[in-house]
C-alpha cells in the first residue's frame, strides 16, 4: 500500500478551533481559584482541551458562559 493511499483512507485530523486560555488565565478572568477552575472542570461546567503538548486548556466560549451566568 502505497502512502497516498494509507492517508486517503484515514479520516483526516481534525484540531478544535476555537479561543482557549490557560488554567491559571481562566482563573483570574473568573476570579476563581486555580482549584476552583479545576473544580469547574472536573464537574462540566468548564470545557477544556489537551495541546498536542498534552497541557489542559480551557475553551473561552465555556469561561464567557460561566460569565454570563454570574
């Protein structure tokens, strides 16, 4: 099987797009702990997605709708 091939039948990678900021970013824009922020998270209330780094990284849209909320 030749390369171009192989790659034509894999489905192509896809990355989320969208505005993401650190934990600790997420925090002060909140005004919430760093635990809290995890908290958040942990419970859904936050999104989040991993960097091909493997860090954590909270969507905006998630941090503007738990602004909203207040």
């Amino acid at each position: 099987m030749d390369v171009q091939t192989l790659a034509d039948s894999e489905p192509e990678f896809q990355p989320q797009v969208g505005r993401s900021v650190s934990i600790e970013q997420a925090a002060q824009l909140l005004t919430l702990s760093r635990r809290t922020v995890y908290y958040r998270i942990r419970d859904g209330r936050l999104r989040t997605i991993r960097t091909l780094g493997g860090s954590q990284r909270v969507l905006m849209d998630s941090v503007e709708e738990m602004r909203g909320a207040h």
